[in-house]
C-alpha cells in the first residue's frame, strides 16, 4: 500500500523567498530565510547580505522543526513548559527549535513544507513569515 502526499513546487518556494525578503526589507532587518519540503529537505534558501552567521542554520532548523509534527516552532514552548522531563529533555533534540519563526504551509489541509526565518528577534521572524504565508495564500497557523 501507499499514500499520496503533496509537496512544495519550486516557483511557490521563489515566492516565498521574495515575500520574506520584501517584508524584512520594510523591516529593515537582515535575515535568512529557509523553505523546506514536506520532508523537510531544504527546498530553497536565501541569506541577506548582514545576516548574521547564526541565522543561517536557525532558519533552516526553524523549517525543519515546523515540518517535524507540522506546528509552527512557537507552539513547542507552550507544550513543554511545564513538563519537566520534555522540557529538560526535548530541547536536546538535534535541530529541534522551540521558539518562533517557522511555520508549516499548508495546502488545502497538507502540509507541503515549511518556512523559517532567523535574523531578528523571533516575534520579527514570526511576522516575516506571517506575511510570506499571506502573500501565497496559505494559512497561517
């Protein structure tokens, strides 16, 4: 037996990219962005010029967490911080990332991959991303 599952395209991986960028640039912050496949192979990548060196692998983390149960990474620290064998044992998680900035797109309920922005402090990262997940239409969680 198998299943059918959808996955991001390149062009809508472009589309967010721009999207991110537009937004950090009125921001007038310096970030990388990461899009992630439903696999969360990285699909597409962009770092600013002055984005800093860390931003580069948060963003692609924050990508790849959000596609590892399909939550946005801020809802981790809601859900482990009050349980202390998660929350001394979870953070300790290769790549797992608990604060915000990455989100999973979803099509017509399916998750087709994520996006993850560092560069800012993660309440900028999360309206960054907000605004790349309105600007192709897709929901934002």
């Amino acid at each position: 037996m198998s299943i059918i599952k959808r996955s991001m395209d390149a062009e809508t991986a472009q589309k967010l990219i721009a999207a991110a960028i537009e937004k950090s640039r009125e921001m007038d912050k310096a970030m990388s962005i990461a899009i992630v496949n439903e696999a969360g192979q990285l699909k597409g990548f962009h770092s600013m010029d002055g984005a800093g060196h860390l931003t580069v692998q948060i963003a692609q983390d924050k990508a790849w967490t959000a596609t590892s149960f399909g939550i946005p990474t801020h809802v981790w620290w809601d859900f482990i911080k009050n349980d202390p064998p998660l929350l001394h044992g979870i953070t300790h998680t290769p790549r797992l990332i608990i604060f915000g900035g990455g989100y999973p797109v979803m099509e017509e309920g399916q998750m087709i991959g994520a996006i993850g922005i560092s560069g800012g402090h993660y309440s900028e990262d999360m309206e960054v991303a907000r605004h790349a997940l309105e600007a192709i239409g897709a929901p934002v969680g």
